[in-house]
C-alpha cells in the first residue's frame, strides 16, 4: 500500500478510523501483531488532548494526520496513538503479540502472551515505544500498517476507559472474543459504525 493510501486512510474522523484498525497488522521495527482494540478521541472531546487547543505536550496531534502521537500517562508508561483528521486521535490499546516475541517478553519481563500487549501501556513497553517517536509520521519506517489477511470477528464498540468526561461516547473498539482485549466490553455490542469502512 502507498504512503498516499496510508494518509488518505487516517485522513478521516478518529472513530471511523478506530474502528477500521481493528483487525489491521500493526509492527515497530518489525515487532507487532494484529490489533484488537482502539479507543478514539476528536477536538470537540472534552476527553481528548487537543480539546484546549494546542500546547507543547500535544503538537503533535495538530500535525497532519498519520503522525504519532505519544504520551506518558501516571508518570510511568508510554502510550501511543495515530493522529487523524482535525486534531483526532486512536489510542491504541492492545494487540495479538505475533511478531518479535521475545524481544516483547525481554522488553514486558514476563512470557505470557496474553499479558504483554493487553493495555497501552503493557502494548508501550512491548512495542518499545520512546518520546522521541511523538510527531514522526507513521508512513515511515520503523512503522509498518497493512490490512488483516482474510474475515475476523465483528468489532464491538462500547464506553472508553478511565476517563471522566464525554463517558457516552461509545468509541472504544475490539475485537469479539479476543482475549487479548485489555478489559471485557460489558455489555458488549456490535459496532454500528462504517461496518464496512475501507481498511489500508
């Protein structure tokens, strides 16, 4: 897929992509696997970073879309999202470790695959995510994107966790069943949006 193709797909609002991701492959320097679960954030958000406009904590999420944009949260763990289109953003909160597992589990110090990528800030550290990654455009290397390999299971939507505003919004995303999710989805229900949106 070319880098127009890449930018075009998180050229949109954050939800609609939040909900394409899922099931898409996702790698760092050839570390990775397939992602199953999102949580999106726009501008108009009173959760979202950019909901103040910018600052020097969160340029990055008014750079063009398909940047990374990537936070400390609790003072400990590294998170990363995909910037897209008006200062929205995907969080990206956990993924099927396949990819480079045993760095992961050097990375993580434990082996247990269900336990290395199952929330940002597990997937963070799995993945090897630094500061010096905020801003860099995720059409370049050591990023890589692609499209699942044939059908997965629907994606389910509910409330984004550990927020305390905008808590109606149901723009978390995962894949049913998966047991790599970070949290169960209570009560799960099959999202509504773009169901059949284009994926890179």
């Amino acid at each position: 897929m070319s880098a127009r193709d890449l930018f075009e797909f998180f050229d949109r609002p954050s939800p609609l992509v939040a909900r394409a991701l899922v099931g898409c492959a996702f790698s760092i320097d050839g570390v990775g696997g397939t992602l199953v679960e999102t949580e999106a954030y726009t501008r108009d958000d009173e959760a979202s970073h950019s909901f103040r406009g910018p600052r020097s904590s969160n340029a990055a999420m008014f750079g063009p879309p398909a940047t990374a944009y990537v936070y400390r949260i609790y003072g400990l763990h590294l998170c990363l999202n995909f910037v897209c289109r008006d200062a929205g953003a995907v969080l990206v909160r956990a993924l099927v470790p396949e990819m480079g597992l045993q760095r992961m589990a050097e990375r993580r110090g434990l082996a247990n695959p269900r336990l290395l990528c199952s929330g940002p800030g597990r997937l963070g550290q799995a993945l090897g995510i630094h500061l010096a990654m905020n801003g860099v455009s995720l059409l370049d290397a050591p990023f890589a994107l692609k499209a699942a390999d044939g059908p997965h299971a629907p994606v389910i939507s509910g409330p984004r966790i550990g927020i305390s505003r905008a808590q109606d919004r149901l723009w978390r995303f995962g894949l049913s069943g998966s047991p790599y999710l970070s949290k169960p989805f209570n009560p799960p229900c099959i999202s509504l949006l773009d169901q059949e949106g284009p994926a890179p």
